[in-house]
C-alpha cells in the first residue's frame, strides 16, 4: 500500500514529538511505502533531514512557505467565475455558508496558474470589499486587505500544488496538513486518516491571542479561519485519532462527529531505556528538560524556577536537552535571561542521543505552555524518572493516573507559577526516595499503558481496514 502523510511543521526537518511519532510509524510499517509530503516555513532546510529516512520513505515533497510571493499576475484583471465560485469564495472569506467541494473544484478547474494572480485580480478585490462592508467596516480598508491577502495567500498557494496519488491520506494534524490531505480525498477519492496530537486550532489561537503582529481587531479573523480549516479536515476524515479523552472532547467540541474519533495513546520502546548509563558515586542532582527550546515550551519560566532552585539546592545542575536552532532569537533571549539572573550550572546541549543523558538526570522538568501527550515525558517515565511538569495536554493522567494503581510520578503546576515549579523541584531535591519511588511508580504506568507496539498495532489495523476500500 503507498501512503502519503502530510506533515506540517515537523518530520522531517524538525525534531520533537510528532517527527519522532512518524518516524517510529513509518519504520514500524515495511510492507507499506510512505510519501512524506512536508509542509516548511523556510527553503533553506531543504534535504538538511533530521532523521535518516527509512527504506519505505520512497519519496519527500517539499513545499517551502517563503517561497511564496505576491508578484504574480496582472493588477486588476478580473476573471470570469461562475455563481457557485463566486459564492462558496465569498462563503470562505466571510467564514461560513460555503462548500469545501466547490472551493477544491475551484481551484481544480482553475483559470489561472499562480495563486498570487487570483490574488491581485478584481474578483478578490470584490470578495474582500463584500466581507469588509459585511463584516468589519470599523477598520481600515487597506489593513483589512492586506490582512486577508497574507491569511489567504498560503491556502491558495498550497491548494494550487499537484498532489500525489496513493492509496491512503494520513494528516498528523489539521491547519494546512489536514486542508490537503482533505483535498487529496476530493482528487482521488481515496480514504483520509487525521490523527492529532496537539489540538492545532487551539494552539494557533493561542499564539495569534498573544502575537504582537496581528492587531487586535484581525486577531478573530485569524483565529475563525484556523477554525474553518479544522472543521473541513475533521468533516473530511474517514476516521480520526486523539491521544486522549480530553483532546478528544475538545475534537468534538470543534466539529468533529464523535463516532469517527478513536483513543490511541503514544507509545514508548520501554526496553530501549533498560541499561542507559546511569550516575554514580556523585552528591549532585541533575535536572533536565528533553526539549526544544522555543516559545511553546516556555524555557523562561523552567530557567526562574532553576533560580529559584538554586538559591535553595546547592548542589544542582540543569541540562535543557534539544535543539536550539528552530528560533534562534529565543534562544538568544534565553542565553541573556540566564546571564542577567546569573544563574550558574545551566547547560543548553543541543541536540542529543536522549538515551545517553537520561540516565543521568534525577528529576524531569517540563514547562510548555501547550502539549499533547509528550513523548518526552514518556521516555523520561520509561527511564524511571520522577516528573515535575505544567498542566497541560495529558500530563495530569501521565503524572498522577488516570483510574488505575500505578501510583505518583511527579508533580503537575500551573502553567507559567515558577514559584510552584520551583517548589515541586526543591521538594523531589531534598527527598531521595520520593525521586525513587515517583520514577518506579513513571515506569510501571508506562511500561503497562503505552507502549509502542500498542499503537503500532491499532495503526496497522487502520491502515489495513481502510486502505483496502
């Protein structure tokens, strides 16, 4: 069977957990072939993979965001459309009453060869004025355009690409992955697989609600088009799969119909963390983060609480494990915060072999402002580590259970309270066997409830069922 997984964001040019999720995937699954279609923000990475491709991986298309320009076409050329286009575009730009059918049939009998020409034409011009005077006449027309020009643009421009054929879709998220993966379905009439680990409206409306580069009058544009790309991923999806009840029930609360959602919790290799290299004969506690170090997983707070710790804790060290090139302006920022605390004993590694730190560490911290089910956190369970973690996504159920007798892994504070981080740390510090105890009571859940040839199997059976229709 020849599949094709559209990624956004991640696989394979981005480590962390959903590039890991499908790289594990796709290995654990030789008798298919994968086409990995990845949707990137910069041309610059291109082929510069961070994970050797597996056999399978037959073929990498890459569409590269900044490779789009607003250049094409003639200003103010207007193209013949016919009604039922011209209302479902009007229906997409106002944000509701439109088809997803007819805007992919738009677009697959298109007049044109460049999005950028549709954009510059008088019919967007028309449509844009219409929602304007409808919807927003408070503010400035010419902000409104260019507003609607740079959130339409990219839609647009990915829905003018040529996708290939396969046997199955499989979207690890909906935004742009699962808008084409539902696209795909509409070409070629063959079966379509989301599977979401964070919930991806949520997020965007969480960055967009705290962006200083969206005015706050275009934030709920921005954010009801981030809706509408989910409902159409959701309404296309033959089945569709959340690590979790409450991620589910947010999917329902988005649109998704219930009956098409399926629990299928992450999975760890439990016996790759049997005999990692372990400290000894040293009174220093080491505490580490696997992470990358971006703004969602919110580094700052993790270095105040580190401070914190160390006033109280003399003999600590931090290790924030994982990549810092994805935003290197925030890492910078991170490099001036622990310099303007002075905070000693703090190491960024970059990217690391995992197995060969984890060992090492005491305690486990996580501080993202957003999460699904983290890996990270998972493979630090598997490894018998003690967790102090924000309450976010599944960490709650990870940590502290989920109706079962597996006991305390860690603590869980509020997103942001480095005092209550702090606190957590210190507590696990002073308390050598409550470290012990928290990292057999992380093993015994992990090693019982998610384990990786769990999911391997419910997604073969997926893929079994329905890329034989």
């Amino acid at each position: 069977m020849r599949i094709c997984i559209f990624a956004e964001g991640s696989y394979p040019y981005v480590l962390g957990g959903v590039s890991s999720w499908i790289n594990t995937l796709t290995r654990a699954c030789p008798e298919h072939e994968f086409i990995i279609y990845a949707i990137s923000a910069e041309s610059s990475c291109k082929g510069k993979y961070k994970y050797e491709l597996p056999k399978n991986v037959i073929e990498i298309i890459d569409v590269f965001l900044d490779d789009i320009r607003l250049v094409e076409g003639r200003k103010g050329k207007k193209y013949k459309l016919d009604k039922e286009h011209d209302e479902a575009l009007k229906g997409l730009l106002m944000g509701d009453n439109f088809s997803w059918n007819v805007i992919f049939k738009f677009f697959m009998d298109s007049q044109f060869k460049h999005a950028t020409e549709f954009f510059m034409s008088k019919n967007f011009f028309n449509l844009v004025k219409q929602t304007y005077i409808n919807q927003y006449p408070y503010t400035p027309f010419t902000e409104f355009l260019w507003t609607m020009r740079s959130i339409y643009l990219v839609l647009f421009y990915l829905l003018m690409k040529d996708l290939p054929m396969a046997d199955l879709y499989h979207s690890v998220s909906t935004g742009y992955a699962g808008i084409l993966a539902s696209y795909a379905k509409f070409l070629y009439k063959r079966p379509f697989i989301l599977s979401e680990h964070g919930i991806y409206t949520r997020e965007r409306e969480e960055e967009i609600i705290k962006a200083d580069w969206v005015k706050g009058y275009h934030k709920e544009i921005w954010i009801n088009y981030f809706y509408n790309l989910s409902r159409c991923a959701y309404s296309y999806a033959d089945v569709v799969t959340s690590l979790f009840n409450s991620n589910k029930q947010l999917q329902i609360e988005l649109g998704c119909n219930e009956e098409k959602i399926s629990i299928i919790p992450n999975g760890v290799d439990v016996s790759r963390f049997d005999n990692i290299p372990r400290e000894k004969g040293t009174d220093t506690i080491n505490i580490g983060a696997i992470i990358r170090v971006v703004p969602i997983k919110d580094i700052k707070t993790m270095l105040q609480s580190f401070s914190i710790v160390k006033d109280e804790i003399e003999n600590v060290k931090f290790y924030i494990m994982g990549p810092a090139e994805e935003d290197p302006e925030y890492y910078d920022e991170c490099l001036q915060l622990v310099k303007q605390m002075e905070l000693q004993g703090v190491t960024f590694t970059g990217t690391v072999n995992i197995a060969e730190y984890i060992g090492k560490m005491d305690i486990l911290v996580l501080t993202s402002i957003s999460e699904g089910q983290p890996l990270a956190v998972m493979e630090g369970m598997a490894a018998r580590k003690p967790h102090v973690c924000t309450n976010v996504g599944d960490c709650r159920d990870l940590l502290y259970g989920r109706n079962d007798h597996y006991g305390q892994a860690g603590f869980v504070e509020h997103i942001m309270d480095h005092n209550g981080i702090a606190e957590s740390i210190i507590k696990l510090c002073k308390d050598e066997n409550l470290r012990n105890e928290m990292g057999q009571n992380a093993y015994n859940r992990v090693s019982k409830l998610y384990r990786k040839e769990d999911f391997i199997m419910r997604y073969k059976k997926i893929y079994e069922e329905y890329g034989s229709e």
